[in-house]
C-alpha cells in the first residue's frame, strides 16, 4: 500500500485503496511500555526502526475470515497507531474477557508481565505453602503479581520498592512485610528484620547490588528465580560482584534465569487462571495509564526511573 494512500484513509475515513486478499486492517488502542525494550533495543534495533513494543488493538477492516471487525487482540508490532497484518502472531483477548475489565489489562496482569510472574513462581521458585517468599521491584507489573499469587499459595510476602507511595499500596494489596529500599539504612539488616530465619524463594526482578545482598538472607536449598536485571538496563560499563558463588555453595542454592516465552504453549491456562483471580477480585491491579501516542517516550522514561505504580500503559 502506498502510504499516502493510507493517510488519505485515515483522514478522510474512506478508503482509498483495497486491503488485499486474507490482510487486516488494526487500530492500536493500548501500547505497553516495558523495561525490556532498554536491553532489547541496544541489542537488536538500528537506527531509523521503528521501536519495539506490543500494543492492545482493534481489527478496523477484516479480509481474513479467521478475524472478524470489531475484536480485540494483543500484538508485537512496535510503536505504530496502526498496522497491517496476515493475522500471524496475532493472539485474540480471551473470550472469556469481561466487557467491564479494561482491555489494556491484556498487557499487564492478564499478558506477559503476569505469565511471567506465574510461571517463575511456579515453575522455578517452586514455591510452597508456608514458605517465604522475597520479591524487588514488588509494586511493578510483574513484582506485584509475584507478591499476591504467592500470598494466594499460602506463602508469607515480603516485597520492596522505591517510594513510600508504593510501600502503602503493597500492604493494601496484602504483602506481610514491605520497605522502600532507598531509604532503609542497611538492606542487610531488614531483610533479616521481616523474616529472622531468611527466604526460601526469592523472584529477582532487579539484579545487581540488591540480588548480592539478598542472596545472603537465603535459607539452605533456597530458590532464586532470576526474572530481570533492571539496575543493570541502563549502565554503559558493567557492574561488577560481590560475587556469589560462596553463599551458593554453603546454602546449596539453587538459581535459574528464564523467559517467560519457555511456557508459550502454557499461555491460555496461565492468562486464564489470571484472569479469574482478578475477576474474582483475589489478585489487585494498578495501572498508570498516559494518554497519547506522542507520550510514548515520556513513558517509557518515567517507567525507566521508577515513577510509575504497577502497569505503564499508554492510550493512544
Ligand atoms: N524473564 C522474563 O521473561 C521477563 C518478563 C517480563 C519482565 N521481566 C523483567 O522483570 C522486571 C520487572 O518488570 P515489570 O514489567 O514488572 O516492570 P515495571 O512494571 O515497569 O516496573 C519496573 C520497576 O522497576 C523498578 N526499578 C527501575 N529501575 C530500578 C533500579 N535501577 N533498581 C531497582 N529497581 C528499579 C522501579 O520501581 P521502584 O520504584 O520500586 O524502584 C520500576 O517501577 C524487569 O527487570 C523486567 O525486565 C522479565
């Protein structure tokens, strides 16, 4: 299609030109803004591509019979207001989706943040009931998630994040212990502090200075589910030890990295448990929702330091 073609379209709101045979035709509605995009986009863009990222859309024009006008799915096709697509990749909102939850949820709790934060405490923290749990970055998309299934599973929670704001929303949505590890005098000593005898499981979505600390606290044959590294997202030259070999020898630690794409053929068990624990009102969600494709950046650096409260989205 030629672009001026599609422009003329979308401005006049009748088409200039014929989608062709089993294409699409999609609105963006909702695009997600993830810390992901920071290692990713170093490591796989060139300059002049188009950002990446996934985005809730709406069908606009259907010419695939395996999509119908007017539905809803989540895509991965970066940071654009609309698209063209021959419907691969593309994965409908559930059927079960309540017309009252919002769409956006889709890429949150409901999506990948929240697969994430099920398959990592399930599949590699292996958690228990009874046991305890440690979560960082607990009033993000993933953290907070982490931090209620774990609470749904009989666990004690104990979380932390960077404002007191979130420090007051995380015992709100049912977290056992929390504190703001930018001002705690020494992390050592409240980790200890809100749970004297350590962790058994510990879901690492920060990394760095913060995981070599903690991985102190553990408890002997502990779990460590390494989830992301965001303290590291940003540096230029990188971070070096404390190492932490000798704490995982002594304790027999046991510490796995994963990508929550290993459980793409779990995808509809874990987004339908999701969503019945949010519709049943047993896991919370907070988004922070900015309005307008041109605050995409805005977004995505406010997410990068910390300003937002559970899921950055933007409404295009
Ligand atoms: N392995 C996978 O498949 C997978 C999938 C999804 C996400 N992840 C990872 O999981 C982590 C959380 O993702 P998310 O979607 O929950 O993110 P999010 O909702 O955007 O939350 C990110 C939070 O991280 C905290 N943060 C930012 N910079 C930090 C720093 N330098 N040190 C400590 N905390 C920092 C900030 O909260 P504070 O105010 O508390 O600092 C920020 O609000 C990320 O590392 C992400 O890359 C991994």
């Amino acid at each position: 299609m030629q672009k001026t073609q599609f422009f003329s379209w979308l401005v006049s709101g009748r088409p200039s030109f014929h989608l062709p045979a089993l294409k699409l035709l999609l609105e963006s509605m909702f695009l997600s803004v993830d810390p992901y995009m920071r290692p990713y986009s170093q490591r796989i863009m060139k300059e002049g591509d188009i950002m990446i990222g996934t985005q809730v859309a709406r069908i606009v024009e259907s010419k695939n019979p395996a999509f119908t006008v007017g539905a809803f799915v989540v895509a991965d096709r970066g940071w654009r207001t609309h698209f063209i697509s021959d419907g691969k990749g593309l994965q409908l909102l559930l059927s079960s989706w309540p017309e009252s939850l919002p769409k956006s949820l889709a890429l949150g709790t409901v999506g990948m943040p929240g697969l994430t934060a099920y398959f990592g405490l399930l599949e590699v923290c292996k958690m228990k009931p009874g046991e305890t749990v440690l979560v960082n970055a607990a009033a993000g998309t993933v953290g907070s998630v982490v931090g209620q299934l774990a609470k749904i599973g009989g666990c004690k929670v104990v979380g932390c994040a960077g404002s007191d704001d979130k420090v007051a929303y995380l015992k709100k949505i049912g977290f056992d212990e929390v504190f703001n590890y930018k001002t705690v005098k020494s992390l050592d000593e409240v980790l200890h502090k809100a749970s004297p005898d350590g962790y058994d499981c510990f879901f690492d979505n920060v990394g760095g200075e913060f995981a070599s600390v903690a991985i102190n606290q553990m408890k002997k044959y502990g779990r460590i589910a390494v989830c992301g590294a965001i303290s590291q997202y940003n540096d230029s030259v990188p971070q070096k030890g404390p190492y932490m070999q000798m704490p995982m020898i002594y304790k027999e630690l046991q510490m796995e990295g994963f990508l929550v794409t290993r459980w793409n053929s779990r995808r509809e068990e874990g987004l339908q448990a999701l969503l019945k624990w949010v519709v049943e009102g047993k896991v919370k969600c907070h988004e922070q929702v900015t309005e307008g494709f041109e605050n995409m950046p805005m977004a995505f650096i406010g997410m990068l330091k910390g300003e937002t409260l559970g899921k950055a989205v933007v409404k295009v």
